[in-house]
C-alpha cells in the first residue's frame, strides 16, 4: 500500500470528518460549527508529526500513514457482547458508544436519576448547560497538536458528564468505547466532556475497547484508528477520581489527549492502564490554575511483540501550594518499544511545590527498548520537587529468594511481574476491574 505524504496526510484525514451533519439544536449546533472552523483551520497548518519533531522522535508514525483510512459506520450491537465488558460496580451507571456513536440500547443510567447530575450525549445536553458549553469544549486547545485538533475538526457528538456544586456522586460512571471491525480500515474520534463544579466530588471510568470472539490481543491486519480527546475541569474544592483504561485489538492505533483544569483546593486523581493495541500515545496534560491543588497520576503500559506505547505528560502550575504525585511503569517484552516523557513546569508564583515523579520499567528481552525522560522545569526558589527513573530487569536475588521458599524459577518470575505491575492496578478502587486486569496482566506474562 502506497504511503500518504505526511504533508498531506493531516488534510486527507480532515475531509474524513468535515461533511458530517450536526444533529444538534440551533444554539448548540452554532457553537460546535465554530469549533470545528477553528480547529479545521489548525489541522490544514500541521503536518503529521515525525522524527524531526522533538515530542515524537523517538515514536514512529509510519504504520499509521500507510492506512487508507474511512470513517466507521454506525454499527448494532447485541447486549450479549457487553459481557465482557460490564463493571458490577457501574451496572446501571453505564454509557455506550459504538464506533464513535452513542447506543442508547447498551447504555443504562438507571442508578443516575439524582437531578444535579447530567450522564448523556452532548446532542441531549439541557438547555441551561448550552449557554455554559462554550467555557469548557475545546477550552485552549494547543495550536501544535494535529490530532487535538483532529478530533475537534470532527466534533459531531460526545460522552457528557456534568456535576453541580455541592453534590457528591457515590455510583461510579462508565464510559465505554467500543469498536466492531470492519472490512476496511476504520477511523473514529470519540469525545468526553467532564465538568466538576464547586465542592463535588465523583468517580468515573473511560474505557476503550474491541469487540472480538476470544482475546482481543490478536493480529488480523484488520487495522483500526481512534483518536480520543477528553476534557475534564475541576472548579473549587472539586474532586475527581479518573480510571483510564486502553485495552483495544491488537490492530489498533490509539492517540489520546486528555486535558485537566483544576481550580483552586481540588484533588484530580488518574489511574491509567494499556495492555492492547499496535500503537499507543498519550498526551496528558494538567493545568493547576487555583492554589493548593493536588494531583495524582499513576500509569502502567505492557507491551509485547513489537507494541509501541508512549506516554507524554505535563504537568503546568501557577499558584502557590501545589502538589503532584506521579509514577509511571512499563513492563516490555519481545521488541515492544515504550517512550516516556514527563514535565512538570514550577514557575516562579508556583512557591511551596511539592512535586515528585518516578519512572520505573521492567525490560524482559534483550530487544525490549525503553526512552525516558523525566522533567522539572523549576524556578521558584521555596519548592520540594524529585524526579528520575530506572531502567531494571527481574533481579537475580529476588528470583533466588522466591526460589529457597520453594518455588520453580518460572514462578518466581512471573510472581514479581505481577507485583510489579500490582502497584498500579491496586490502586484502581473497583474490585471486579482490578480482578479483570489481573487476569490479563497474568496471562500476558504467562505466555
């Protein structure tokens, strides 16, 4: 298959996602139409990034442009394929989109008919939020990212989730994404919206997946794309605890951008997991606006084969009393390729940071590759901030210590990659998430 230009490419992917209708009411539709001007206008600037560009030379784009991409198609479901992918947790606090569009038949928000929530499609939005969209959808997307600017080229509907202030949401939310392969290869860009308002405080998780008979690991050379956006704002005292969890086909391309507001005295809190897809990237990008705001962000990536992930996140502050905790892992076999890169920007008014960030990776072959490179930019001169990284394989004397109590070497090993990789997923609060993502963690160190 021929190879697009990369001058082009950006262009050719464009003319995907600009007929699309709006389904939307006159004063909504307005908006989004503005919104996709303005970033159609930025993605005819760029050029799919690539070697020469300093946040992607270490991650190849190649594979990717040698698809001929179309857009995929609304697509039925059964209720029976959800099974695989239903929470206990988020039974009945479940929305579902398949290949970008949203199924109200396999979505159930019976457990959110509290009044101070809205749960639902921005084409159903209410009429008192329309007027307050336009502070929050595509609130200062960066000018340099073409597939940011992508998604909102493209913006035809979105997972909505929108809180009042004073309400606290005890149900978590589930936001899944589902994509049924086609016999082409198919292109969607899914979009959530979430806004925390004063002193609220909920749980929700982003969930991108494939439908598949068996494991979803699989090759088929049935490629696909998705290109994610998500924006999230925390007002005042705000609080949100934010499970993203990329487990798509073993053909899929997976981009993502996630940006993060946060006000003053709110606690933003992201426990991240990719175990799938032949290529991963991950722009996450938090904006500490008010003082005294705290944040966590946790990741872990597997990769096999020859899997690229890659995880880009930043962390920019500008007020006083900040925190941010971060630790990132990859455990890598075969010729799997990881790429992390971490920043975190303590400007002069962000006094009084306390800012740590870790980077642990587990090699387990001789042609696994790791590129890291964690960042403080700091000039503040009254902050406690620590950054690094390490680069490891299994250690001999924890093999042989497992050993002496009794277990084969081929246990021994596999016991410490899952406590490896345990340290992350422990740190997700739902019981039958955490089980399932065991389950996949120890069958691909199994294999």
């Amino acid at each position: 298959m021929t190879m697009l230009k990369s001058d082009t490419y950006s262009q050719d992917l464009l003319q995907l996602t600009e007929n699309q209708t709006l389904d939307f009411n006159s004063n909504l539709a307005s908006l989004v139409k503005e919104i996709r001007v303005k970033s159609a206008n930025n993605v005819v600037k760029l050029n799919i990034p690539s070697d020469k560009d300093e946040d992607w030379r270490f991650t190849d784009l190649s594979d990717l442009q040698k698809q001929n991409w179309c857009l995929a198609n609304k697509t039925d479901l059964n209720s029976f394929v959800l099974d695989g992918f239903i929470l206990e947790e988020a039974s009945h606090s479940r929305l579902v989109f398949v290949n970008g569009f949203y199924a109200a038949n396999l979505s159930d928000i019976s457990a959110l008919s509290d009044e101070n929530i809205y749960v639902g499609n921005l084409s159903n939005l209410d009429e008192d939020k329309i007027g307050k969209i336009s502070e929050y959808l595509s609130k200062n997307e960066p000018k340099n990212e073409v597939f940011t600017a992508l998604n909102s080229a493209g913006i035809t509907d979105a997972f909505v989730i929108w809180v009042k202030a004073n309400t606290k949401i005890v149900t978590p939310i589930h936001l899944l994404h589902l994509t049924a392969r086609e016999n082409f290869s198919c292109f969607t860009q899914p979009r959530i919206l979430v806004v925390a308002e004063a002193h609220s405080n909920l749980n929700f998780i982003e969930y991108y997946g494939a439908v598949a008979s068996g494991c979803s690991d699989s090759v088929k050379q049935n490629y696909y794309l998705t290109n994610a956006v998500t924006e999230i704002h925390l007002q005042d005292n705000a609080e949100i605890h934010h499970t993203r969890i990329q487990r798509e086909s073993g053909d899929c391309f997976h981009i993502a951008k996630t940006t993060a507001f946060q006000d003053k005295n709110s606690h933003y809190t992201i426990n991240e997991v990719s175990l799938g897809g032949k290529f991963y990237r991950h722009n996450l990008h938090i904006q500490q606006q008010g003082e005294e705001t705290q944040t966590n962000l946790n990741g872990l990536t597997m990769l096999q084969g020859k899997q690229m992930g890659d995880t880009h996140s930043e962390v920019s502050l500008t007020k006083p009393h900040g925190t941010i905790n971060q630790l990132h892992k990859f455990i890598i076999d075969d010729s799997g390729r990881g790429v992390f890169n971490g920043k975190i920007h303590v400007p002069k008014l962000a006094q009084l940071t306390n800012a740590t960030q870790l980077n642990r990776n587990l090699l387990l072959s001789s042609k696994a590759r790791i590129n890291t490179k964690p960042e403080l930019q700091i000039t503040a001169d009254n902050v406690k901030c620590a950054h690094g990284a390490t680069i490891s394989q299994l250690e001999a004397d924890e093999i042989f210590y497992l050993r002496s109590r009794g277990l084969n070497e081929y246990d021994a090993r596999h016991l410490l990659m899952d406590a490896f990789a345990a340290e992350i997923i422990d740190k997700i609060p739902y019981e039958s998430l955490k089980h399932r993502l065991t389950q996949c963690v120890t069958c691909r160190t199994l294999e």
